[in-house]
C-alpha cells in the first residue's frame, strides 16, 4: 500500500514537472488607470418569457446527440443523469427537433449559468459545481464513431448530428482546465470558431488561426449583471449588441450564417429573460445597524468602482488596469493575444447588422456587486473562496480544497463564500491550486486598509446587495 502511495506521488510529480505550458506573454499594463465603457444601443423588443421558453427548450444550437442514444438513462431517472453529468440543474440540457425533423439533445447556457446555492438552484448563477479537469479527447472520438457507425444509413439523424460532433471534437482537446470549478468557455469559443469561414460561418477543414496549448479558465458570471453592463466579459472584449454576443455561445451547433441569423433573432427574447432577473435574496439575518457602517465604509472605499445600490442605483462600467487591479493578468494577456479576436471582426457577428465586436482591454472590469453573496469563489479566475478574503488578501489560502461538493451545509455565512479545507500537498484534484501561471489570487488589496471591525461591517452591508 505504502510502496503504491509512493510510486503514486513520483508519477503525479513527474506528470507535473514535464508540462510544459505555452503561456502568452504578460502584456504591458496600459498608459491609463481606469477606462469607462460607453453604452451601445440594445435591441429591447423582447419577450422574457418566450425566452425563457426558447432557452430551455429551443433549436438554437441546431444539432446535437440523437436523443435515441441517450433516451432510456434519462428516462429512466432525469435526476441522476443531470447529478453524473455534472449539471447543476435539469435545464442543464435541451432535447429539441432539428430541421431534419429528428429528437436531438445537447447542453444549454443552464449547463454554466445554473448554481446551486443553500441547497437550491439559482437560474443565472454560475455553476461552480462542474468539474472540467478530464481531457474530453478519446471521449469526443468515442462519442463521434459511435454515432456515425450506428446511424451510417439513416441521413437526416447523421445530418442532424454531424455539426456537433465535428466542433465537439474539434474543441475537446482545448476545454482541459487545472483547476476544479472554472470553466472554459473562452476556450470553446476559440477552438470552435477557427473551423467556420468568418463569412458564412460554414465549416473549414482547415484552421483558420492557431490556438495556444494552455487551457486558461474563467469562474463564471451571474447573468443579472448584464442589466448594467454596457461591455461583456471580464476583460470588457464584448461589444456591441448583445443578441449576437450571447448567440456566440451556441456555435457549438450551427451550421451556417443562415442557421444563425434564424437563431439569433430569438436571442432578443433571451436577453429580455436575461435583463429581467433578480439576483436571489440573502437568506440568513442580517445585522442592519452594522450594514449601515458597512455601508459608509463602501461608499468611501469602493463606490467608485463598484457603484451605488439601493435608492439610487448607478454603475460606472470601469475598466481597471492590470497594474492597479494587480490580480492575476494572464486571462487579460489571454484576451489581448487570441486570433479569435482577428477573426470575430471580420466575421458575420461583426459585419451584419446589428453589429458586434471584440475588443478587449488590458485590465478587469469592476463587476457590479448584486446578489455578490451568492457568487463565491470569487475574483474572475474563482481564485478566492470567500467574501472576506477578498478583502483581506494575506488571509487568502494558496491551495483550497471545497468542504462539500454541494448543497446548504458548505456555505459560510460569516465569511460569505464557501467553507473549506486548506490543502498544502499537490495532486487532489478538488484542490484549487493558486500557484499555477492564470490561477494567482493576488491584487484586489482594496480591503488591506480596513480593520478586521471595518471588514465585518462592509461583508454585512454586501449581503443586502
Ligand atoms: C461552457 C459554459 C458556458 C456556456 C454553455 C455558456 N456560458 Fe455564458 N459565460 C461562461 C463564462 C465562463 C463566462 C465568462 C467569460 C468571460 O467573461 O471572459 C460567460 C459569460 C457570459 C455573459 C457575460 C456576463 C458578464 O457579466 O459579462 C453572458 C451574458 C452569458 N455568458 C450568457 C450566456 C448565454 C445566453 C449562453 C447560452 C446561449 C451561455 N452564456 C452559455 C460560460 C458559459
Ligand atoms: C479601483 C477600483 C476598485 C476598488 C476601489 C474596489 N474594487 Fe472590488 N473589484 C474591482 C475589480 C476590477 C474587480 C474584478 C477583479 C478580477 O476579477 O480580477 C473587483 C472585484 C471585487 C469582488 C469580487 C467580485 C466577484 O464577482 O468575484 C468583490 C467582492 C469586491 N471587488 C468588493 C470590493 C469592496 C468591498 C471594495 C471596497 C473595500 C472594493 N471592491 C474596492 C475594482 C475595485
């Protein structure tokens, strides 16, 4: 047993040491401090409930798995499937008829954007519960020769599949994260769209840019900070109109640039669904005479980053700078070298109407705050496990490992994020190891200043947020 556990250890060290990592160099912090995000004009005419409906059960990926495959494990017990397939809700996947007439399934935008917090599911939260550290490569190989040798005959089921199967394939070896519960969607969406013709969006055998060998992650947003933002995405790289920035999500599926306008004019009911939450509210008591401090304390130190809640609700959409932010900056070296962005401004999003571009900055957008509660870990690389972290950096631990995978136990109400486990040594998977090159939990030193007393009154108040 001992002699395994050793042999064990050598092999995880000697896998470790020979990665070698092809890591974009760290660019420059630019010439200004703080950038503001001027609003672009959205699309408005949409229904959220149609939305709603269209996200969970409509066609706008266009193709997936036949649902004759998978049919009778879901039937047999939905709950377990979405538990093992590492969904936080049943919404998680859609089953929809392609044009061809054929029952297809594949993941909808709930397979991220839906969490769990206290025990319940929240739609818009990220979903922090997901586990991508396995490479997907032989799985996407299986999953395609299964398919293509099962259904050779039957056209309209190979047709049905054959856009999923070669982008999942295509994006399977890029979505490997080091880390537990962040996610790789910038990652998809590179990997994806180097395979479409910017034109037409039609598939090309051949790559149309390179991508580098490092699986960089992000945590994932809340979906109710759209409402204030005139930028998506960490970096600010989404601009433009939204409808076409959020339908980007769903190129996984689409075949063609006619598949995607269809789809994307049922985006505008999405974002209306989008803009229509609520983030949840803090479930436990709350103090509200140390809130008030908290809040005087906030207004001083952090309003004009952040904004103002409450009575009057304002949002200045800032750009930080790296140097002043001084969180981890590979995610904004990431964003600022990607072909993909080359690419997307080309691209049909950017050249048909309404227009959508990227054009990322060299620094960190300062979120809003609401429903903040409920989004641990924090930081946009979910290098942080609590509230009270954030603002105490030399309290941060270098290697965290989550109490509990889910439900309500593993929430600290008094730090506010998760409850966990410090880890020292290397090689639990569930450990969320900040020393890797894209995963630091540095910077944010906002909070340094303040007293433990001060912090206490600050985390009170960012509870009724
Ligand atoms: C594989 C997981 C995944 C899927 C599927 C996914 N997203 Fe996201 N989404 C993310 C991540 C991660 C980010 C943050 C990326 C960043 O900011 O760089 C994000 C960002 C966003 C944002 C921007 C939020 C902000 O505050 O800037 C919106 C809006 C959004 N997604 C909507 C959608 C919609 C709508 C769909 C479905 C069509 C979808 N997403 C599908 C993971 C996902
Ligand atoms: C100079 C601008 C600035 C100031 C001042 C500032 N912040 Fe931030 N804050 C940011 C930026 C930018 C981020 C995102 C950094 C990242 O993800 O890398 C952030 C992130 C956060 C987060 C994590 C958000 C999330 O969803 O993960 C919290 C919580 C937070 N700030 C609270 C505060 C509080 C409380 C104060 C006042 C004590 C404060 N901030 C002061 C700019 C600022």
């Amino acid at each position: 047993m001992k002699k395994q556990l050793i042999f064990l250890v050598i092999a995880t060290l000697v896998v470790a040491c020979s990665r070698t990592y092809d890591i974009p160099p760290t660019v420059e912090s630019p010439e200004w401090t703080y950038k503001t995000i001027e609003a672009y004009p959205q699309l408005t005419a949409g229904d959220p409930d149609s939305g709603f409906y269209y996200l969970t059960a409509g066609a706008y990926l266009g193709t997936g798995l036949p649902y004759d495959l998978l049919k009778k494990q879901i039937e047999r017990n939905e709950e377990r499937f979405v538990k093992n397939s590492g969904l936080a809700s049943e919404y998680g996947f859609a089953v929809f008829e392609t044009e061809q007439g054929v029952k297809v399934m594949n993941g909808t935008c709930f397979s991220c954007h839906a969490g769990k917090v206290n025990g319940e599911i929240v739609l818009g939260l990220g979903n922090a519960l997901n586990d991508n550290q396995a490479n997907l490569k032989i799985p996407a190989t299986l999953m395609n020769w299964r398919v293509r040798s099962k259904y050779r005959k039957d056209t309209a089921t190979i047709v049905s599949f054959d856009d999923f199967g070669k982008y999942f394939k295509h994006m399977a070896p890029y979505i490997e994260t080091d880390n537990p519960g962040v996610s790789p969607a910038a990652r998809i969406a590179e990997a994806c769209m180097r395979f479409r013709d910017p034109v037409d969006l039609t598939y090309t055998p051949e790559p149309q840019y390179d991508v580098r060998e490092y699986n960089l992650a992000s945590d994932i947003p809340a979906l109710w900070h759209m409402q204030k933002k005139n930028a998506l995405y960490y970096t600010a790289v989404g601009r433009g109109d939204f409808t076409k920035l959020l339908f980007q999500a769903s190129v996984l599926g689409i075949r063609d640039s006619t598949a995607a306008r269809r789809a994307q004019e049922k985006f505008v009911h999405i974002a209306a669904w989008i803009q229509s939450l609520e983030p949840p509210e803090y479930p436990e008591t709350i103090d509200s005479q140390l809130a008030e401090q908290g809040a005087a304390i906030f207004e001083e130190k952090c309003e004009k980053c952040h904004g103002t809640y409450g009575e009057t609700e304002t949002y200045p959409n800032k750009v930080i700078a790296l140097e002043k932010i001084g969180t981890d900056p590979l995610y904004a070296s990431y964003a600022a070298e990607t072909q993909i962005v080359d690419w997307y401004n080309k691209s049909w999003f950017a050249v048909s109407e309404p227009q959508s571009w990227f054009e990322p900055e060299q620094g960190y957008i300062a979120p809003p705050l609401d429903g903040i509660w409920a989004t641990a870990p924090y930081l946009h690389n979910g290098s942080v496990p609590t509230i009270y972290e954030v603002l105490n950096s030399n309290a941060r631990p270098k290697k965290w490992k989550r109490a509990k995978q889910s439900e309500a136990e593993d929430y600290d109400w008094q730090k506010v994020g998760w409850k966990y486990e410090k880890k020292n040594a290397g090689g639990v998977s569930m450990t969320y190891d900040t020393t890797l090159p894209g995963y630091g939990n540095q910077g944010h030193t906002f909070g340094d200043q303040l007293t433990d007393e001060q912090r206490w009154a600050v985390i009170e108040y960012l509870k009724t947020l």
